[in-house]
C-alpha cells in the first residue's frame, strides 16, 4: 500500500524536511484490520485494539519517590473547575454589562490540560509535556512549508472564460495576516518552443490560525479554437511532498468544445478496513495513466471525498461512543474544548488524505468539482432518527465537517465559528449560527465570498446550522452540470428543502433558456446526486431491520453486547439501516423522488435536453435508467422521459461480496415510476473483468469491484475534423430510429458483419449480442439495449475502446465505467465497459410537470406585481 502522509510531520514538527525523509505512518496497524467484503463496520476487537493503542503507557514509579495521589477517578477536576466557574465571570463580560447578568459567560478553569490532551493523542504525560516545551522553544513558521496542495478546482465559464481557483495550506498562520508571507502563484500557457510569459496571481487568505493558514488563487484562461495546456508554479513556498510535481498542469478545452468528464465517489475506507490488502487508493494509479493518455477536463467528486469516520474508534469522540446508555449519549455535550480537539482531528485526517499518493498528483492537475456525502462527516450523518441527529455531539462535527468541506472541496471560507453547547444564537438577519468570539481570538477568516456558480439553500440544515451550497456549471460548449448538495439539508424523511429545488430549477432554467436564446443550446445536462436514484427496491430488507421483532436482540446489544456490530454507534439501530435510509429508493422518500423525476422530465421535454444522473454511495458499479413505456412506441431519441443514472463507486473503499450484488440482481424488477414511465437496471457488464469471477453467471446489472467513469461527448465536431484530416467524412454511427429497424440488421457499433461479441465465459449470457432480444410475451426485454448506443454494450463498445472513445459526432454522450481487475494490483488497472447516450430531439407537448411550473411561476410573478 502507498505509504501515507504524517500530518504532523509538516504541521508541527520543527524540521519538516528531516521529518519528511524519517518517513512516515500515522499509527502501528491495528492488527484486527479486515479484509473481508462481508464486514461494513469495524469489528469490536478492533475497536478494542484501537482503544488500548490510544491509552497511554502505564507511569513507571521510581523506587522510593513520593507518589502523588491521583485525582477522583469518576470524574476527575470536572466538579472543582463547575464550582470555581460557578462565580467566575470575564473581565470583559463584567465591563460590557452595567448589571449583574442572568446567564454569565465563564472562562474555564482548565485544569490538567496538558494530561487531558496527552491521553487523547495516546502519549504519555511527560512526552505531552517535552513537546509542548519542544514546540514553545522552536522558532515559528514562516509561512513558506506547504502542509498540502496545490489543490486544483473548477468553478465556472464566464462567456469564453475559463475560471478556476488553486488553493495551498502551509504551516504557521494567526490573525495578524499582514504578516505572513503572502505567496504568489505563476501561471502561463504550456507547450511551444518558446517559453510564455507568466501571469502572476496573488494569493488570498481564506483562513488562518497557528496551526496553518489556507490560501486561493483564482485563476482565469481564455479559451481558444483548440484545447489548451496551462502550468502553474509557486516559487516561494517550500514543499516536502516527494510525489507532488513543483510545476503542475491542467487542461482547457476549446471554445467549441465540450469538457471530458472523470467521475469518482466513496474516496476512501471504511473503519476496519485492512487498507494494505487493497493496496490503498490504487485506482487513481489508473486514473493518472489515462489523463496521460487523452487528458480530462474536469474532475466530479460524488460524494466521500474524504473518510471520518474514525473520529469515533481513534479520534476525540470514542469516550462518547463508548457511552452505552442512548439517553446519556444524546445529553452529552460539545463543549469549547471537544470541538477545538475534534477540529484538530478534521484537519488532520484532511491533510493527510490530500497528502496520499497518487490522489495528491490528481487533485493537483485535474479541476475538481465536489458535492459531499455522509462519510465527509460521518458515517450516515442525517440518516438516523430525528432524536439523536440533534443532539449536541452530532451538531458539533456537523459544523466543524462543514468548515473543513468549504476550504478543502469548495476553496470558500468557512463561517466565523461552528457549533458548541454554550453556541450564540443567530442575530436577527444573520444566517447559520452566531459568531462565538472565544473560536476567532487566534483565527482570521475572510468574509464569506458571493460567486455565480452557486445555488444557496434559502434555509439552513435541520442537524448543520449552515445553508447548502448547490452548484451549476457550463462543462464546455454543450453540457451543463447541476450538483446538488443532498447532505447539508438531509433528515431520515427528507433529502432537500422544498425551497431548495425551487431555487435548482428555477436556476435551470434560467441557464437553459439563455443559452437557447443566443443559439448555443445546451445538448445534455449532467446531474450531480451523489446516492443513486435508480437502483433496485431493498424495501423488504428495510421492513426486516426496522422489525419490533429486533426489539430484545437492540436491547440485549445495548446492555451485554449481543450483536456486536450488527448494531451501530449511535441510536442503535441496525447498522445497515442508515444506508438503506439513505437511498432516493428509500419508502421514507419515494414521494420526494418521484417528483424530482417529473420535474427532471418536463425540463428535458421543455428546453429538448438530455439529463444524465451520476450516482455513488453503494460501492458498486451499475447503470439504472427512466424510459417511456415500450408499449407507447416512443423511440429513445424522442423520448424524454428516458434518463441514465450512471452509478460508480468506490474509488478507493472494499466493495460488497459478490453475493450482495448477486442479490441486488435478483431484486432488478422493471419499476413503474407512474403509467408513462419504467425505471430497470441496464444489462451493462458482458464479462467479469479480465480473467477474474466477481459475479454469478446471471449477474450482468452490477460489479461489486472498485472502479470510475469517464464520460464524453460525440462533437459534432468531429465530423470536419475526421474530413480534414482524411478527406472523408464518417459515416454517422446509427440512424436515429436505428431500433426499429428489423432486429437482424443491428450490430455493435464498430463491429464487422457477423462479429459475435461473447464473455471469456461463453455460458454467460450477455446484452452485448448482435441484436435485441425480445420479451417472453413477445415485447422487448428492458434490461437489454434499446437503441443504438446501448447495442454491444459493455467491454466491446466503442465507448470502451480509448482509442474510439468520443470520437464519434453524433451528439450523443459515450459513458465507460472502468473497473478495477484485480485489487491486489498494486498498479490498479482496470477493464472498461461502455455504452453511449443519444441526444434528445423532442419538439412535442409539454408534460403537466412544465405546465404546473409556468402557472406558480405567474403566479407569483402576478403576487409580487400586486406588491
């Protein structure tokens, strides 16, 4: 496994570079680490090896000293330091009231601090101690060692304006920013004989305290008639990183051109995980080599950027994990001092997992745009009853996950302060929580920053104090991409505000009409929604887990353990129950998504656009899609009820046993979302990949095996290109209604007469044949391909080959998901399987979904005139 980086090692240790050369692991591997894919959650013997490697190691008396007596064992200096704060009230709080006031502001007496921090890092108190004076003796930061970065996102275009930003963290910070050294960030255009000039760009400091100070440079590129390679540098700053290149490239694309698309979820492990045994993040390996090959433009994160779980088994929250009874959990509080330790351990694991190769190189040279999920939190964060989602631990990591999430994914300042027990209310006004004066004494934070790209929640989260921060973004010529932040506003029985999709598709079709208007109409529209939204029912797996029957099995669990972790952490339940709850197919929300599809249908039918969904969460690959009814006839080019929910995921995270995803396509029924419109899994995987059996025979719906995708569009323009270059134009790929033609007469698109495309394991019977095969009672079979592009889907597609992958010119979209081989490759290689998306020509009448829209939207129009 690629080692990992020390977080402290560039933080906080007075050499960074000896640091960096001693290399570096976090901690000894937890010996009762699994490599099992039966295993989501980690085992109590790893809980408990995790436990006793926190504790620190045992004082060792000398002979015939006094020994001093140690302090109350329940509950240590606690109830002295209440009744010496009982009284206590700040000078500056006594000067700034002229009476007695009714609830006054402590300062605590903090008693054994050094102790206390010690037994949580799991060092002994005289180790605590020598560092402490170690640390205070060192001469301070200079501002010029990178703790992490470049890191590398894309924000928007603005007309023939490409427009990013880079941000870099180094060591040291504090609220006198002025006095920091203030990196510079140069940026030139790439390639040609002779060197171009740079452009210098100052950095802006979003975020500083003594630990690190967080710098952005916004970058902005024109665009030309062909795409283009940028470098950038930062001289000046001192880098220890040996994987990450000082001079870092990114691709844009031409003017008339559309983005090439990589997309990954789930970028990281789960608690328990024998991480050696699937060679760490190796895909990204695989993913450097093809943005070598044909570069990406841009790089979607679905969700699980980043893995915290841990901060219950290792991390500051494990005593309040360990509370058993569920009443005491929920009334514990998050005080000043537990949010400043859970703060520590955030940014930590941030700098770490930015720091791992070859994810490092990645999230350096590809623009990023990212959506979180649970696992950027904690694990089902949201998902679990309304009872214990509000208690004050849960509210706490909430706001802290966030601040980290807006500088690390968003490159956005966080808020001024985040939550504790003791928080200040809101002032009337003012958005999120209240500004807590005791978090911004040693920070400077720059004041929140307004951009175009995104779309805020009008109403903030029901467990995170904040608003969601949803994202539209043109992708080039003819895409558009929607990200919706479905975690910030997410309960057990809902995912998004109703005023939250109010506000996305107003916004939608604000975009698509003003881009129709000046006769540069958007041809597909990605959608961003992290959890799949087409995906088999697990609605009986639900029932059995929310059983009463499981009852005295909870209670038993909760009191001796029985169970182990069958049950999780928080409020007990089944440990699987919050993923099940986190599904669109979930019973909790099948109205909220039924009409999030009706909406996404009257937009594809409104404005002729095609709207592809990308999905992650279930550590599987799969492809789920909407269609009209066979029966209605309506050929897939026309029909715009026909959306493909591309699900890829995990990246890096152990996938499920074969026999889950075996189940999964047992359970893949065809759906009636209502009585124009079917929803199934797609018969995508005609082989396991290369000479591996991940899958039963049967199983040709979903590959339980770490993988991504990548997603391109047929230009149009490919078509001038080809005759430049050849003096021939190709022929088009398929007619449009090529599936209505007699089924003899269809092959794979690329294949010779006759060509037969057959799995390694001839027995199996794949979708990739030659030809449609119809229904028993003589209708088509929806799971096996519908039009042209879904014909020889899988390893022998054109979208599957890199060497024809979106070269055609048809308008379509070809999607590949790449699946990992063999996850004891260190080199992480993978197998493609591809497919591709027609572009929509739908020029009939409109679905009642648009009609009901235009009229609240006159409605209110006629409201404000009234005003």
């Amino acid at each position: 496994m690629p080692p990992r980086r020390d977080p402290d090692a560039d933080l906080f240790d007075s050499d960074p570079e000896e640091a960096e050369s001693a290399h570096r692991t976090t901690a000894p591997r937890n010996p009762y680490a699994s490599s099992s894919q039966w295993r989501h959650q980690e085992s109590t013997a790893f809980r408990r090896a995790a436990a006793q490697a926190r504790q620190p190691p045992p004082a060792q008396p000398q002979p015939h000293s006094p020994q001093a007596r140690d302090a109350d064992a329940h509950t240590g200096v606690a109830d002295l330091a209440d009744f010496l704060n009982a009284s206590r009230i700040s000078p500056a709080a006594a000067e700034s009231s002229s009476s007695r006031p009714n609830t006054p502001r402590f300062k605590p007496v903090i008693a054994g601090a050094a102790e206390a921090k010690a037994r949580v890092e799991g060092r002994d108190t005289d180790d605590a101690e020598a560092a402490d004076l170690a640390a205070a003796q060192a001469p301070p930061p200079d501002g010029r060692d990178v703790a992490v970065g470049p890191l590398l996102n894309y924000r928007r275009m603005e007309e023939e304006w490409w427009v990013g930003s880079v941000l870099v963290v180094t060591r040291g910070g504090g609220t006198k920013v002025d006095a920091l050294f203030k990196p510079v960030l140069r940026l030139r255009r790439g390639g040609g004989a002779e060197q171009q000039q740079a452009e210098e760009v100052e950095g802006v400091c979003l975020y500083s305290d003594p630990r690190c100070t967080f710098w952005r440079f916004d970058l902005r590129v024109a665009m030309g008639a062909e795409e283009a390679r940028w470098e950038y540098e930062l001289p000046g700053l001192r880098f220890h990183c040996r994987v990450k290149p000082r001079v870092n490239s990114f691709w844009v694309p031409a003017r008339e051109e559309s983005m090439r698309i990589m997309f990954h979820s789930c970028n990281g492990f789960s608690v328990g995980t024998d991480e050696e045994a699937y060679n760490g993040p190796a895909l990204w390996k695989d993913v450097m080599r093809r943005h070598g090959e044909v570069p990406f433009h841009v790089m979607i994160g679905g969700g699980d950027q980043i893995y915290c779980d841990a901060i219950r088994v290792s991390g500051p929250l494990r005593a309040w994990t360990d509370i058993s009874n569920p009443k005491k959990r929920r009334e514990y509080p998050f005080p000043e001092s537990l949010r400043e330790d859970c703060d520590d351990w955030y940014l930590k694991n941030y700098l770490e997992w930015y720091g791992t190769e070859m994810f490092a190189v990645a999230n350096g040279q590809i623009p990023q745009i990212n959506i979180w999920d649970d696992h950027d939190i904690i694990d089902g964060f949201g998902s679990y009853v309304n009872e214990f989602m509000k208690c004050d631990v849960f509210r706490g990591i909430g706001g802290v996950a966030h601040k980290y999430y807006m500088l690390f994914q968003h490159h956005l300042p966080p808020p001024p302060s985040t939550y504790t027990s003791d928080a200040v209310h809101a002032a009337k006004g003012e958005k999120g929580q209240g500004v807590d004066p005791n978090q911004t004494i040693n920070a400077h934070v720059h004041p929140a920053m307004t951009e175009s790209g995104y779309i805020i929640g009008s109403k903030h989260g029901p467990y995170v104090a904040e608003h969601s921060h949803n994202i539209f973004a043109k992708l080039g010529a003819r895409i558009a991409f929607v990200g919706v932040d479905a975690r910030t506003e997410r309960s057990r029985h809902q995912v998004n505000h109703p005023e939250t999709y109010d506000q996305i598709f107003h916004r939608v079709r604000e975009e698509l009409s003003a881009a129709a208007d000046v006769g540069k109409p958007f041809k597909h529209l990605i959608l961003l929604l992290g959890v799949p939204i087409a995906y088999p029912r697990l609605t009986w797996l639900e029932n059995i887990f929310a059983s009463p029957l499981l009852g005295p099995i909870k209670f038993l669990n909760r009191r001796v353990g029985l169970g182990g972790s069958f049950f999780n952490s928080f409020d007990g339940s089944v440990d699987l129950l919050d993923d099940l709850d986190d599904h669109y197919t979930a019973r909790t929300h099948k109205k909220e998504r039924n009409h999030l599809i009706h909406r996404l249908q009257g937009v594809c039918a409104e404005f002729s656009v095609r709207i592809t969904i990308l999905g992650g969460d279930v550590h599987l690959a799969a492809l789920g899609r909407f269609y009209a009814k066979p029966k209605m006839h309506i050929p897939v080019e026309n029909d715009y009820r026909y959306i493909v929910n591309v699900i890829s995921s995990a990246i890096t995270n152990k996938p499920p046993p074969a026999a889950v995803a075996n189940l999964l396509s047992r359970r893949n029924k065809i759906h009636h979302l209502d009585h124009h419109t079917d929803e199934t899994l797609f018969k995508l995987f005609d082989k396991d990949p290369g000479e591996s059996q991940k899958t039963a025979d049967h199983n040709q719906v979903t590959m339980p095996s770490r993988n991504f995708a990548t997603i391109t569009e047929n230009s149009p323009n490919n078509a001038s290109h080809h005759h430049h270059n050849n003096g021939t134009a190709p022929p088009p790929l398929m007619s449009p209604a090529s599936h209505l033609v007699p089924p003899s007469s269809l092959r794979p698109p690329g294949s010779s007469a006759g060509h037969s495309v057959q799995s390694h394991r001839s027995q199996r019977s794949t979708s990739s044949g030659s030809s449609f095969r119809p229904h028993k009672h003589g209708r088509r079979d929806p799971r096996l391909p519908m039009h042209a592009g879904e014909v020889g889907a899988g390893t022998k597609h054109k979208a599957a080959d890199p060497a024809q992958h979106g070269k055609g010119h048809d308008g379509s979209l070809d999607v590949c998901i790449r699946v990992e081989i063999d996850c004891h490759d260190a080199e992480g290689v993978t197998e493609g399987y591809g497919m591709s998306i027609p572009a929509l020509e739908y020029r009939g009448p409109k679905p009642e979904s648009v009609r009901r829209w235009r009229r609240s939207l006159a409605s209110r129009e006629g409201s404000d005139g009234g005003h």
